[in-house]
C-alpha cells in the first residue's frame, strides 16, 4: 500500500468484527485500510457455526451512529427485554437431603408434566435503555460480519481493501511489515491485529515479553455452543417453555458446576444456546466439533433441557482461560497494536464480547480522526491502550461473574442465590435487586458508555497536546484495574467489595 496524502495507511489483520468494525472507523477518519484475512471467505470455517452475536447497548448505539440500524438490518436480529430464571437441577446428594424442604418442588422439573424450578426473571429498565440510546439486539454472527463488511466496502473502493485467503505468516514490528504465505511484503503506517487470542500478532507481541499462548491458563469452566432450530422446537412440543412461556424469551437455567443460557437469535428467533459445564478439558476452537456431546455435559437437569439439547446443531467447545494479560497492547516499535480478542480475551459467549469490540473500533478510529501524521501514530497507538485497558479489563471480570454466579458449587453461596432471587420475586420484584444490586449497577455503567465521547475526551484532555518530555509524546500508563469482585460481594454476609486477582 503506498502513501496517500488523503490519510495513513493502516494494515488490519483479520477480517473479525473488530477488523472489519475499525476497518469503518479508520475510513470514516479519512485513512487507508488493507484487511488480511486468512481463510478464503467471509467468516471463514466459523460461518458454518454462525453462532449467537449479542450486541448491548454500548455496541448498538455505535451501530445507530453509523446508520446502521435501518429496517432491514433490525430484521435479521432478536430482541432481548430481559430474561428469565430456572434451576438447571435440583441438589439432590444425601449431604442436602435435609436441606431439600427449602425448595418448593423437591422433584421439580425431573419427571414429565413437572413444573421447572422457577427462580425470577429481570426485565431491562426502559429509562436504562432510553438513556443509554441503544437497545439489546442478537444477531447471527454472519449476518452482523456481513452488515460490517458491507459497510466498510460502501463507496470505498480506494480506501478499504479486504483480501481473502491472505494468511500472514510474519510480522516485522520495526519495518512495520506483514510477510503473507504467498510471500508478498505489505508497508503500512501502522498495523492493527484484529486475529484474536491466538492469532499471529499477539503471539508477536507476547514473544516481546518473553511469553507464548501456553501463559493462557485454563480456569476450570469449558463452554458448549450452539443453536437449535425453532421448527425443531415446535416439533419436539417445547414451544411453551421456550417460546410460550412470556414476553421474554431468553432463559437463564443455573445450577452447581453448570448452567445453561439460552436466547432467541436471528430474524428465525432460532435459540442460541450456551452450556457453561466443569465437565469437559477439550481446548477446542469456534470451528471444529466438541469430543464430548452437549447431552453428556450437562448433568442431571430438567426434563425440558434433556429434550432441547439433542436437538443443537453446529455444537464447538471452547476452553475458558484465564489470559495472559500483555503488558504493552503496543509493541516496542510503536507501530504495531492489537484490539479486540487479541487485545483483552473475553468470555466466551459471554454477554459483552461483541459490544467491547465495536467500542474499540470507534476509539482508535476517532482519534486517529485528528491526524494524518505518521510520526504521531505511536502516540495515538499508546493513547488507545491507556483509555480502554482498565475498561476491558473490568468488562471481562463482570462476565465471568456472570457466569460464576450461575455455576456456583453447592452449599451457602449456591442457597444464597436462590433464596434471594425467590425472595425477589415473591416482592415482585426484578431477580436481580439485592443482593445483586452491584450488577445491575453494572449494567448502566456499561451501557451508558459512549466510546467515540471518551475519545473525544481525550483529544481535548490530552491529545491536541504534546508532551516533549516522554518518547511518544504521551506519560507512562497509571496500572492496571484492580476491580472489586462482585462473585466476592454477592456471595458473602460481609458487605464490604474485596479485591479480586486479575484476570
């Protein structure tokens, strides 16, 4: 790619959502963009999966801002006002025998025309939604690639390029170079890896810091995705449980060690499925099969599960880790940076995954808005990093709350859960008030957020200034976050936060 005085040029690889989504932002700032992408088509081998995309607010809104939201594209996505809870299954060991005249149905949910163990269910505040401008809308993923796709290709034909089928096998972080395969050598001004966790570029710049992708450590949890089909769901009789049951639809199913998550997705209101299990150690990817069945993973459970699950199609088994935290997003050149999946590795399947990665995008899009000048992309590279690390950070530790909270083992804490999410509905009240306050706090933190706001926040702070005294024109970083554990607070008598390892 040569030089252009219209902007910088920037190399962007992998043709993920965080590709393809800053591949947008950098164009509506003016740059030239060239996507690498390694398998031969949009999606590559995953497309077959074409799994569950869950947008929040905070990455809906972005997508709102970029006119994205037409008729046409609200179509291909399933609303989610809230959700539903259920007890995966019932403690039934001889150590909570005793204990099992605290739950109203002791065979609930076991045998046929039982009821399932209901919980509560919490309902997204309208003010919340109004306020953040955004509502929660669940894509297939291939449909939100190729809504990304075709807008960072609309009438750009000379600033956004993507190639297929261009696997980058090399990256020179001081010549700011990528070396594809085929052999061809691409020049940028700046190099953005949007690869994901194991992907070429933060393997690059882990092996800066003297670490590989074995610094990932597994944390116990694997889990299963899939969708099932709604005709299946029709014909199988589960239509009243999982479409019928209220004006919700999504469903929450917890137990110990397990849970179950389940949301209509796509124009189809398919249900996406995710199986959150201790059950499995396959350190599997989006695209291949899982070595175990989703029926043998999840344990004794309710009827209506029993009979959902056979009918997943497109099962993969992803390994929850704990991820090596990159000191630097930026390598030691200045020139190359990674966003996204490999930036700060998420949850899988979590909740806030796709948003995080729109709200990286309209960042380094924006402030890169204020420059043409290639001298000064270290700088900005740097700024990226510094303003959306402790958020990242944060946003993932909330996930994997989530999904503590729903996999809590048996015993005070589990019982706690239950009984507080009961009691909350006896009120009338949402499942979540309590002693779940703190996440639904959370929630309108997340939300509310507006990344191409922050990033004007920092031009105006910092960036339309330069500091003569530091390498790159901007100060050394303040550390990372150190958040308080919400697992932690919810599942504890004491009410003081207590600080939680990172991630």
């Amino acid at each position: 790619m040569g030089a252009s005085t219209a902007g910088l040029t920037f190399i962007i690889v992998g043709a993920s959502v965080s590709g393809l989504a800053s591949a947008i932002s950098l164009k509506k700032s003016g740059h030239n963009v060239l996507v690498l992408e390694k398998d031969p088509k949009l999606g590559g081998a995953a497309s077959g999966f074409n799994g569950c995309a869950r947008i929040c607010p905070n990455g809906s809104k972005i997508l709102l801002d970029w006119d994205l939201l037409h008729p046409e594209t609200k179509a291909k996505s399933a609303p989610m006002p809230g959700f539903t809870f259920f007890k995966r299954a019932v403690p039934r060991s001889l150590a909570y025998c005793f204990c099992l005249t605290r739950y109203r149905l002791v065979n609930a949910g076991y045998t046929e025309g039982s009821k399932a163990d209901f919980l509560g269910e919490n309902r997204w505040n309208e003010d919340l939604l109004f306020e953040a401008r955004g509502g929660y809308m669940q894509f297939r993923h291939q449909d939100l690639m190729r809504i990304l796709y075709d807008e960072a290709m609309r009438d750009s034909s000379s600033q956004v390029t993507v190639r297929f089928g261009a696997e980058v096998v090399n990256i020179d972080c001081e010549a700011c170079t990528v070396t594809l395969r085929s052999g061809e050598v691409h020049t940028a001004d700046a190099i953005i890896g949007a690869d994901g966790a194991r992907g070429i570029v933060r393997q690059t710049l882990m092996e800066e810091e003297g670490e590989s992708l074995a610094s990932d450590v597994p944390n116990g949890l694997t889990v299963y995705s899939a969708i099932v089909p709604k005709a299946l769901v029709y014909e199988n009789g589960l239509a009243p449980w999982f479409y019928e049951y209220d004006d919700i639809g999504s469903s929450i199913w917890v137990g110990p060690d397990r849970s179950v998550w389940i949301f209509p997705v796509g124009h189809e209101n398919d249900l996406a499925v995710s199986v959150y299990t201790t059950d499995s150690t396959q350190d599997g990817t989006w695209t291949e099969p899982p070595e175990k069945r989703i029926t043998d993973v999840i344990g004794k459970c309710d009827i209506r599960l029993k009979k959902l699950l056979p009918l997943a199609r497109n099962v993969t088994c992803v390994q929850m880790k704990n991820p090596y935290s990159l000191e630097s997003w930026v390598s030691e050149s200045g020139r190359v940076v990674v966003l996204g999946e490999a930036a700060h590795p998420t949850i899988p399947a979590g909740l806030h995954p796709y948003s995080i990665a729109l709200e990286d995008a309209v960042f380094i899009g924006k402030i890169f808005s204020h420059t043409k000048d290639p001298q000064r992309v270290p700088e900005f590279l740097y700024a990226f990093q510094e303003n959306r690390e402790k958020r990242c950070a944060r946003i993932r530790d909330i996930d994997l709350e989530y999904v503590q909270a729903c996999t809590v083992p048996l015993g005070p804490m589990h019982d706690q859960r239950d009984a507080g999410m009961r009691a909350n509905h006896a009120a009338g009240r949402n499942a979540m008030e309590g002693d779940f306050q703190q996440m639904l706090d959370e929630f309108g933190i997340v939300f509310g957020y507006n990344a191409s706001d922050d990033a004007d926040e920092w031009w105006i702070n910092w960036g339309r200034f330069r500091n003569p005294n530091t390498e790159h024109g901007y100060g050394e970083t303040d550390g990372r976050l150190r958040p308080t554990s919400f697992i932690s607070s919810v599942t504890s008598s004491a009410t003081e936060e207590t600080e939680c390892d990172q991630c």
